[in-house]
C-alpha cells in the first residue's frame, strides 16, 4: 500500500521486533517505510485506546534519526491521532514528555547503545512500556489494513520544564568535583544546561557534542574500555566522581575519586540505603546479573531486595505492580518512583546519586570499600545467531539439570552455591549472549568461567574469558 508521499505500509522484518523495543539495520532491515508502518500500526492501537488520541515523539543524535522521525510522525498523523514532536532529545526527555503534555502515548526514534548503523523504537502506551507480545503483535495489524485518516502534528520545545523537573529537590552539602561524559549521544542537548543550574560543583565535560558517528568511543557505559576517557578525566582534575552516559540517556556508568568503575549493582547499593530511612521494607528490584552482595547488603538495610529478570521494560511493569520506590538492572538502567516517575532517566539517576554523595564525610572509593570484595566478570556479551540464541540456553538448562546449588531459571539460568554464582542467559535486544559470574576468590571464579566456557562450547559457541 503506498500514499501520496510514496512511503508505504509493507510488512515488519520478524528479526527487528524485540521483547523490549524495534531495532535494526538502516537501510537493511529497517528503513523510512518501518517508521510509516509503526506509525500506521501503533498510531491506530492509540487511535482505539486512548482518549486524548495525543502522542509525543522524539528522536536521538544518530544520522538517521531525522527522517525515521519525519516518517513515523506522517503514519501517527494518518492514524488519526495529535502528534507532539519535542524533536532531538534523550529518551527521558522523552518520557517526561509524555507526562508533561497529559498524552496518551510516546514513541522515541533510538539506537541506544548499539553501533551507529542500528536505529529504532521504544513505545510508551498509558504511562507504560509496551513491549512483548504488543510489539510482536504489530505485524498482525497489516492483515486488517484498516486505519483511521486524518490526525495533526506540531512541534514544541520543553528543554526548561525538563530541566527543572530533574533538578527538584536536589542540593548538594559540600562542593563535588564531576566528571561528566554523554559519550556524543543525545544527553549532549540537556546536559549543558543542568551543570549550569547545578550550585556548589566544579564540572569538567567531555564529548558533549551530538554526533551520531560516536567518533570518540561506543556510548555503552557497560562496557569498560568506553569508559577509559572518564577515567583519565577524572585523574587528571582529582574529580570526586565520573558520570557517563550510553546513547540515548537511560543508562548510568559511574567512576570514583580513584578512577575506578563502580557497577549499578553496586552504586545502587547506596541508592538503596537513602530509600532504606523513608521507607519500611521496602521492595527493591534488581537483574538476575546482578551481584549477590547487593541482594545482601539490601537486605541487611530492611528493604525487601528482589531478583528479577533482565529488561527495563518488564523491571518497569514489576516495580509500578508492587509499588517499589527504586528498581534498577546491571546495565544502568535505574527507576525511581520516590520523588519521580518511574522511568529509567540517567541524569536524574546521576543526580540523586550525586546529592546522597555530598551527604558522606568519606570519598566514594571507601564508602564503596566497606562492601564485601568479590571476583566478578564483566557483563560478557557473546554474538551468536539470533535463531539460535534462546536454543542454546534451553541446551545449557537440561545439561545442568543435576548441578549442586541453587537454580534460579526465570531469566536464562543463574546457578548460586557457597562459592558463588554464574550466568547464562540470551539477550532479548541483540543476537547475543549473556554471561557473568562471580566468587569471593579468584580460583573460584576461574571454575564458573571454566564451566561457563565448557557448556558454550558443547552449544557450538567457541569464546574464552579475558579478565584483564
């Protein structure tokens, strides 16, 4: 079916639907065409649900960005509904959007963390994700090819309303030197002006510029090499803390005074203990790839610590259902809903972090050392055929059917015993795998990766561990 403006309604690529969003290949599995049909399929779910009929959009720095947009706002419009651009912003601009204009719903053009060639979608639908079968569902509405006609766009700015929102009650005690990398993704449009309404800091920036070349390193702040600069930055001006930030401004790295990386399931440790004096047992998630010293330490506060799967989306769901004030997943993906709204904003995060931090008389490098030390492995993530993914953990699971410990399966298998953990698990956004494991002695880990490695390779999948 093709209209006046020549793009047309044509079938989804199976491989671009995800559990948690649409992303894919520019010019491959994924073009101006995709963004018309969404616009066209999800437009008229928004159409039939909603009453306002209002949807807010946005889009990130990537090259492609802006004709995905232009494309995906015709197909809103020709579905009958009143589209609001905010134009280039992080996802979380996004989703305050959304609540600030009273919508309906919210689609954000986004690669996130991926390469620059990948682009996509995340969907919002009556202040929740939509995701799973929704997405996966989209393709089921070709088949009716009945769609209203005739909506309207228009175009507004909401930088200041954003700004101020994310700076609400946040001061610091004592003056912090920062460090601050958006890695050229598109927190490079707010991040200026939240550093120049931040009182009692000295701020160093680097890579502030949107750039959809990433031209100085990949925006993933899971990975450590991409957070090599923020070190160095941190170093070179004695900053007290480092904040980084992956392409779209959902995630949060963090850095300490000693230049070394403080992972989510650690920092929200002390995120926790803040929520840990207003709340009573208070119910807490966070990732099966998460530490088991963050379950503990939790716990010991009087908050009610959770494992749950991976997945900001479903993470979202689970926390708004049990009424959790702060959730969040290894990744950097963190929520509040004490004081905020309930969606993963890195800046936000960033910021609350920061004020529990100018409350301490001890650097963030011994607040961090009182924890127990383990030994753990990154987040490994593995590139395998996205067929074959989610096979080769069901394979993994019956092989280790008779392992000693403790089996959690509600997201990949995490076996837990006295020595510690390991991982396995296949990524609901890429065609890869996950793995981690951790121990509280390095010959233990070195037997979780050995098994790891041994059940990868008995799938057909060769990769060696390198814990430099």
């Amino acid at each position: 079916m093709e209209d006046k403006n020549n793009l047309k309604i044509e079938p989804f690529d199976t491989e671009i639907l995800r559990e948690y969003d649409i992303r894919g290949i520019v010019n491959k599995n994924l073009n101006t065409n995709t963004a018309y049909t969404l616009g066209r399929t999800f437009g008229s779910i928004v159409f039939k649900q909603s009453k306002e009929k209002k949807i807010c959009i946005g889009y990130d720095g990537r090259l492609s960005s802006p004709y995905l947009h232009d494309s995906l706002c015709r197909g809103l419009v020709d579905s009958g509904n009143s589209v609001i651009s905010i134009g280039i912003c992080p996802t979380p601009m996004l989703y305050y959007s959304i609540y600030n204009q009273n919508a309906d719903a919210g689609v954000m053009v986004t690669g996130s963390h991926n390469p620059p060639e990948y682009n996509g979608f995340k969907m919002v639908l009556n202040q929740r994700p939509f995701y799973s079968n929704n997405i996966y569902n989209l393709q089921s509405l070709l088949d009716k090819n009945k769609f209203q006609k005739g909506g309207s766009s228009t175009s507004i700015n909401i930088l200041n309303e954003y700004v101020d929102r994310i700076l609400k009650n946040i001061h610091f005690d004592k003056k912090l030197k920062i460090a601050w990398d958006p890695g050229n993704g598109s927190v490079g449009i707010t991040i200026r002006r939240v550093i120049d309404n931040l009182k009692n800091t000295e701020n160093f920036l680097i890579n502030e510029k949107v750039d959809g070349t990433f031209p100085n390193h990949h925006p993933d702040p899971i990975v450590p090499k991409n957070l090599t600069q923020l070190q160095e930055l941190v170093k070179k001006n004695k900053c007290d803390i480092g904040l980084a930030f992956d392409g779209d401004g959902d995630r949060l790295g963090i850095v300490d005074d000693k230049s070394h990386i403080v992972w989510a399931d650690r920092y929200m440790i002390l995120l926790a203990e803040e929520i840990s004096k207003k709340y009573i047992s208070a119910p807490i998630i966070m990732d099966i790839k998460s530490s088991k010293v963050f379950f503990d330490e939790v716990k010991k506060m009087g908050c009610k610590p959770i494992i749950y799967r991976s997945g900001h989306s479903v993470i979202k769901d689970e926390m708004k259902r049990i009424k959790s004030p702060l959730s969040g997943e290894l990744s950097g993906h963190v929520m509040y809903y004490d004081d905020f709204l309930g969606y993963d904003d890195a800046m936000y995060v960033g910021l609350r972090f920061l004020k529990i931090l100018s409350q301490k008389d001890k650097n963030l490098s011994d607040i961090m050392r009182k924890y127990p030390k383990t030994f753990s492995t990154p987040e490994i993530r593995i590139e395998v055929e996205e067929s074959k993914k989610f096979q080769i953990v069901e394979e993994i699971k019956e092989r280790l059917n008779d392992f000693k410990g403790q089996v959690i399966d509600i997201d990949g298998i995490r076996i837990q015993n006295d020595k510690g953990w390991f991982l396995v698990r296949a990524s609901n956004t890429q065609n890869q795998l996950t793995c981690r494991a951790e121990a509280s002695n390095k010959d233990d880990l070195l037997i979780f990766i050995n098994l790891i490695e041994k059940q990868l390779k008995l799938s057909g999948v060769n990769f060696s561990f390198n814990l430099e």
